[in-house]
C-alpha cells in the first residue's frame, strides 16, 4: 500500500476551514474508490466486517453514531496496516419494526382476505391520530409494497447520514434482509436446517403478542413493572376442605387444570395426589407436587392454568395435565368454553378482553362468596413482546422451531464451546453469552405470523378433506429460491389447485427477522452465489453490535454459523454500550431525552461528534457531553492550523530530511512511543487509548515543541533543516495517527502537500520515526525544555508581561545533570523565551528552577 494514487496535491490554503469538508471529501472518497473492496486479495490480507444492519423503522440515534463510529476506526486502520478491507452496509428492512411503521405513517392495517388492488395508492403521510386509530384495511400485497416503498427512503436518509458521518464503507456492497439475496440465503438456511432435522414444526404453547398478532421467541422478551393485585380464592378439597389460592390471573380460572405444591410442604402434603374442585365452575382438578412450587408465595399452592406464564407450561408438561385453553389468539377469551367447563358460567365471560373477564369473574366469586377479602395491590414484573405494548399471553399455535440448545444438552455444550473460542471484548462480556445459553428453557421459535418478512419457503399438501399434512412439508429446490409459498405453486403442481382437496397450501408465515439478520455473513459473502468472495472473507474478522443484543443477534448468527458450517462466523466481537443522557440515563424516544445526529453533525462538524464517540471504550456505556464535542471540533480547528503554520515553515519540502538536533530527535522519540502505544491500542481494539495517547501528544507538540523550535525553523542552515525535517515527519505521523478517529481533517490537511489519501496510506511504525532521527533521541529532553519554557511563561504571566516581552537576564538553577541536559537545548530556550542571557547554576536546588530577570 501506498500514498501515491491519482489524487493531486492541493496545496495550503490561506484560510483553512472545517466547513463543508464532509461533502468534498465524501464525493471525492466515492468518486476515487478510496473505500473500495479489493477482491483479488489473499484471506490473509482480507479484513472482513460483519456490520450490524440498522433497523429500518425511524430515525437513526446517537447510539447508532456512538457504536458505528467503534467500528469505522477500526476498518481505517485495518486498512492503513495494509488489509484491503471488507465492510459493507445493510439496512434490516423486514419485519415488525417496518410494519409497525407503516402502520402508524400511513394509517393502515393488513387483511389477508381482501385481495391487491393495483390502483390502490396511499394516503399523504404522515396521516393523523384518529386514521391511526382506525386503521384502513388493504391486501397482504398491498402492504407489503407499502412497506417496500417507505423503506426506500428510510435508507436514503440513512445513507446520508453515514456518509455525513464519514463511515469508509463500500456502498457497492450494501445489502437488505428484505432483498432477493437474503431471502434466499435466509431460505436456503432453513431448508438445510429442516433436512438435517434442526428445524421441526410443533403444535405447543407460544408466547403471543396480542397487539401484533404473532408468537415471539424467548430472546425477545423483556420484564416490565406493572400494577396488579392478589385474588384469594376458595377451592373445595377433600370432605370439603377449604383450599386458598392466591393469583394475579383469576380470569384464567376456567383454564384451570391442577393445583401445585412443593413436595416438602406438610401443610398440603395429605392433598397430593387427591382433587380439589374450582370456585365458580365446580371442576374437578388434581392436586399435584412440582419443586418450582415456592412455598413462601402466598398461601404456598398454586393454580396451574393453560397458559398463564412460562412457569405454567413447565408443570403442564412436566405434569402431563389436561389443556384447557381460553384466550385466543385476539386477546379475547374463546366463545366456547374448554371441555369440561360447563357453560353457562364461562358465557359471562365469552368474548371479552382480559381486563373485562378478570372484572367479570371477581364479581362472579364474591356472589359465590369464595373470594376471601379484598383484592390486594402489588406491582410485579409482566412479560412483554420488547416491541410490543400489551402484555404477552401464552396460546397454543402451530410454529417453527430451531434447534439451539435449549433442549439438547449436547448442542448447548457445543455452542458455549463456541462461545470460548471467540475473542470477546471486553472479555467480560463472554460471561452474558454463557448466562443466555446456559439458560435456554426451549428452542427458537422463528414463525411469526406477519406479512412483511421472508416466507417460510414450504407447502403442504391437503388430503382428500382439504386438511393440511403438517408432518409432511413439500419443499422447494434450492435452485428456485427465493419463492413466495402464497403466491407460487410447489413443484408439480399448478396453481389452480392451491386450497383444494388433493391439493396444496402455502406456509402462511414469515420467518423471525433474526432468523434472517443471523445470516448477515452469509448473505454479504456470497454464500454458495459467490464462492471466490465467501473464501476471502468467512469466517469474517470482527462483529461489532451491542451488548444488549448478545442473546438475539449474536447468539443467533454463532448457531446457524455452527450448524450449518461447523465454524464461528467471525473471530473477534466487539461489544458497545449505551448512550446515556447527561444525568445518565439511557436515551429513548419514550423519555424524550434523544439527541438528533444529523443536526449535530451540521452544527458541529462529523469529526467532533467522532471525536466524542471515540472516547467511550468498547463495552462501557458514555453520556453525551455537548462539552466534549465542543472539544473534538476544537481539536480539528487546532490540527488545521498547527498543520499550515508548520507547512509554511517550509516542512513540505523536508519530509524525508533526517533530523539532527536534540531537541528535533527528543520530539521524534516521544512520538514513537506514541506510535507503539497507538498501534498496540488499536491491535487490542481499544481506540479510545489510541486517541488519549495521541491527542496528548498533540498539544504537547502544539503547546511546547513547535514554540520552542519555531525560531530556528524560520532561519537557514543545518539546525533549521532539522526542524523542518522533525516538523514534517511529526505532522505526517500524527495525520495518520488521527486519521481512524478525525478522517475530514486529516484528509484536507494530506491533501495540501502529499499525494493520494491519508486513509490508503500506510499506518506509521517506530521503524519510519527512527528512521528520521539522525541518532536516537531522549524524550526526556523534550519535556525538560518545555517544563523551563513553562516556567518562564509564569513568570511574564505574573508581571502581566506580554509573552514577547524579552528577558534579559535568566538563571536555570538544578542539578547538575539537568542542566547539562538542559544546555543540550538551550539555544531554543532562549529563542522561544525571548531571553537574552541564560545562566547555568548547577547543584543550587533539588529540582529545575528558572530564575527570571525583568
């Protein structure tokens, strides 16, 4: 790699500006390829990024500029140590989230019975509440265009921002979860997983969204505090013994098929294995013994209800009770009630939400009098979808499953192997995956029941009844994907027969979003489309995302990696954190406190908002400081001009000088620490080290070195030669070592006096600092003469003498090996103090002390 492509030298301005360096050097950076992906490279000179596809159902937020940010310094480097570097862009368009959106913008609901329209058009978005409180119905095509249609800008305007942002990038490479490649990677997946028996289809209990009509997977639950209160009730045991049961749910009471204690309860030890019978509606049910009973919660006996939490479908199947369902898949409780529920009591309760059942009922046990005192108020966690507003309840439906672990002791030892193998940072973070695995009750559930999404890619055929054959799905050749099953025949069949006796159905489901961005390497690489690219780049590299979406996102992508390759999919990942508000709170729509990005980006320029993203470390959450980006753009505008004053002293034509003086080599020195530590930063991951040490040094170099040397770079002959020579290597190196971090500035200043692009150039080693320096220099000299400068500065400060003010007369008092040291620079002390006559005093005091004379 070098820094000799096409582009010109500019030349320095006279008056260098920050503004509208995000727009000349995006252009520039897309029109020269400056980002582009080499694919005739070697793995070994690949570095492969699997980037996290941002949602597409809104606006971008500083989270996303935080976390993307992480990853672009690393890409920039990567790519300066000589990697030609794979780093896509995708936009995870599929899904909830966009239907959510859709919904809300345009005021409309999805009903699969209507049929497409095609003159149908949209109303103006956005619309007003009362539309979205009554949402217009159009066809399962219909909306799905809709969707497609307001995703395409969404991406626009995320592109946009991404650029602003100065993320490298190769936009020939971007991809959607919604598009024909990632539905057919996604596809592929699942028919590979179904042949090998990872994927199953199974009639059970599911956790159901009430509000968007669809089964969610464990992962994408989420507990949330809410109002409730305790029932007691009165069951009837034996010789009509009085049972108290406490519950939050007496509305599930109809559902109602056993009673629970802990095995070691005495007080209930007699009842076990006898029956009690139901308040209200007089059924018969068991009394059974299960550990999970915790005796200290309420009265220490349960009612077990199909379904009214996950802790209800373990003793149903643990206990092998009867099931005795209720509420149906719109919230409501069912018409009719369960076998075995006699009628006329459940028909006060037929139909009505969950809240109206739960009134209904209570009223119910008081007349009866088996509601013992008054309901008592608690707030308690509830389930919820993690998108969702209603509180989940649990249903028996017809799903996909894959397999994970969490019912397969054998798969779960193998996925927390994986999970060793992989280099987490921080390490710390390992610790979350191995909880999530480690806790796993059931398998993955990736059905869901919506429209906008990638279709379960099989059919069914149906008997001579017109009843499907669940146990047997036809299935496509991999060939034809991707297919749409509600729109396409399965093979050897015509269309004509879709919904007919003898003939066939499609699936009508969509699979899970992650079921999809889980293939995100797959899909970018070019799994079994393009087998040259998918060899240079998989497994890839680094995965960067949050740390909140270990267990979804990360998880899900090792376990496909691993069954379906029998590999990790990436070596490295590297967690972020959160964006808090200035009194630390996590930033969110719902609390008002969001910052938007790309008007900070206008008003402060990206590489000051970069600047404030960089210093929050991987895995640590960071509050937005206005006060730091004030600080980044500050920095810009130092770089600017700290570059065109040594530009203009003539550095331009030093570069590849050696420097000979010592004060020039103390500098080189010390900066080639900088470069070690920078390097070794970068290596680790950790760009906010990089940054610390290189921003330090800077105003070092700024503040001490340029004022102490720059009288003698204005002069002629060997000494002003070397300050020429160390000034352009230390601007060289320093635009280089910022360049991950501050990419405009650094590019504009490359630009006035060196070929090519800063970011195509190769990062700076000790080897090239050493190289400059005539004999090794000592860094202690450096801050030896810039502590006495100092010093003299104090003293004009105290008599409020200007800093040109000249001294006549100045004592350096010290030991003796100070001052010997001292005199190595002494010639630059004097020039930068305006002294006019530098007395050495050694062995007077302990310490260095300049004595000044007015």
């Amino acid at each position: 790699m070098t820094d000799t492509t096409i582009s010109p030298r500019g030349g320095v301005p006279e008056r260098p500006s920050l503004d509208g360096l995000e727009e000349t050097w995006a252009r520039r950076w897309q029109e020269d390829g400056t980002y582009a992906f080499d694919r005739t490279k070697e793995r070994s000179d690949v570095y492969a990024i699997d980037t996290p596809p941002p949602t597409v159902s809104g606006e971008l937020h500083m989270g996303h500029v935080f976390s993307y940010t992480h990853t672009d310094t690393v890409a920039r480097f990567q790519r300066m140590r000589g990697r030609t570097v794979f780093y896509p862009m995708g936009w995870d368009d599929n899904g909830l989230p966009t239907e959510r959106r859709v919904q809300n913008v345009y005021g409309v609901r999805p009903d699969p019975s209507l049929p497409y329209d095609k003159d149908w058009r949209p109303p103006a978005a956005p619309v007003d509440d009362a539309a979205r409180k009554n949402p217009t119905a159009i066809s399962r095509r219909n909306f799905i265009e809709l969707c497609e249609l307001l995703t395409v800008e969404d991406e626009k305007a995320f592109e946009a921002l991404w650029r602003r942002l100065g993320l490298s990038v190769d936009w020939s490479l971007t991809y959607t979860t919604i598009g024909s490649a990632a539905r057919a990677a996604s596809q592929r997946a699942f028919l590979r997983n179904l042949a090998r028996g990872e994927a199953y289809q199974a009639e059970a209990p599911t956790l159901w969204d009430v509000g968007y009509g669809t089964a969610v997977a464990q992962a994408e639950l989420e507990d949330r505090e809410r109002p409730g209160a305790y029932h007691r009730l009165r069951f009837t045991g034996p010789d009509g013994r009085e049972v108290l049961i406490d519950t939050t749910r007496p509305e599930l009471l109809p559902a109602c098929v056993a009673l629970v204690c802990h095995p070691d309860d005495e007080r209930y030890a007699d009842l076990v294995g006898a029956a009690a019978r139901t308040p209200v509606f007089g059924v018969e049910v068991p009394v059974r013994a299960h550990p999970l009973a915790d005796p200290a919660k309420g009265t220490g006996i349960a009612m077990v209800c199909t379904f009214g939490d996950l802790t209800d479908v373990t003793w149903w199947r643990e206990l092998r009770l009867d099931t005795r369902v209720v509420i149906g898949r719109d919230g409501r409780l069912l018409p009719e009630p369960p076998a075995g529920v006699p009628a006329e009591p459940y028909a006060a309760l037929a139909g009505q939400t969950v809240n109206g059942a739960r009134r209904t009922l209570v009223e119910l046990l008081a007349d009866a009098g088996d509601l013992v005192g008054e309901p008592r108020p608690i707030t308690h966690p509830v389930k919820f979808y993690e998108r969702g507003d209603r509180p989940l309840e649990i249903v028996s439906t017809r799903q996909w499953y894959l397999r994970n672990g969490g019912r397969d002791a054998g798969l779960r030892e193998e996925l927390l192997a994986r999970g060793r193998e992989l280099r987490w940072v921080p390490e710390h973070m390992r610790h979350r995956y191995e909880h999530w695995v480690g806790g796993l009750t059931g398998d993955w559930l990736v059905s869901r029941q919506r429209f906008f999404g990638v279709p379960v890619p099989v059919w069914y055929r149906l008997d001579d009844a017109g009843e499907p054959d669940w146990s047997h799905p036809l299935t496509p050749d991999e060939a034809m994907l991707p297919i749409d099953p509600t729109s396409e025949p399965p093979p050897g069949y015509e269309e004509s027969q879709r919904g007919e006796p003898g003939g066939f159905t499609g699936d009508p489901d969509v699979l899970d979003t992650w079921a999809t961005s889980s293939l995100t390497p797959q899909i970018v690489g070019g799994w079994e489309t393009d087998p040259d690219l998918f060899a240079r780049v998989f497994p890839m590299d680094l995965r960067p995302q949050g740390h909140d979406i270990i267990r979804t996102w990360l998880f899900a992508t090792v376990a496909r990696s691993h069954l379906e390759h029998g590999a990790l999919p990436w070596h490295t990942a590297v967690l972020s954190g959160w964006i808090l508000d200035p009194d630390r709170k996590k930033m969110s729509k719902s609390k008002g406190n969001v910052v938007t990005p790309m008007a900070l980006l206008e008003r402060n320029g990206s590489d000051a908002v970069r600047y404030w993203a960089a210093n929050g470390k991987p895995g640590m959450d960071l509050a937005f400081d206005p006060a730091q980006v004030k600080v980044g753009r500050r920095l810009a505008t130092k770089l600017l001009n700290a570059s065109r004053f040594a530009l203009g002293l003539g550095a331009a034509d030093a570069l590849r000088a050696a420097a000979t003086q010592p004060l020039d080599t103390a500098m080189l020195a010390e900066l080639s620490g900088v470069v070690a530590t920078a390097t070794t930063a970068f290596d680790g991951y950790d760009h906010t080290a990089a940054l610390m040490a290189t921003e330090a040094f800077f105003w070092r170099f700024c503040d001490d070195y340029i004022e102490l040397v720059k009288e003698r770079a204005y002069g002629t002959g060997p000494a002003a030669d070397s300050a020429r020579a160390a000034l352009a290597t230390a601007l060289s190196v320093q635009l280089r070592l910022f360049a991950p971090v501050l990419p405009f500035v650094t590019e504009e200043v490359w630009s006035w006096w060196r070929y090519g692009s800063v970011h195509r150039s190769p990062w700076p080693t000790t080897y090239e600092v050493g190289r400059a320096m005539e004999a090794p220099g000592d860094p202690e000299l450096l801050r030896l003469a810039a502590d006495a400068l100092g010093q003299v500065r104090r003293a004009k400060s105290e008599r409020k003498l200007s800093m040109k003010a000249d001294v006549p007369l100045a004592e350096a008092l010290g030991p003796a090996a100070v001052l010997d040291q001292l005199g190595a620079v002494a010639d630059d002390l004097r020039a930068a103090g305006r002294i006019a006559k530098l007395d050495l005093l050694p062995d007077r005091t302990t310490e260095l002390v300049i004595a000044c004379a007015f």
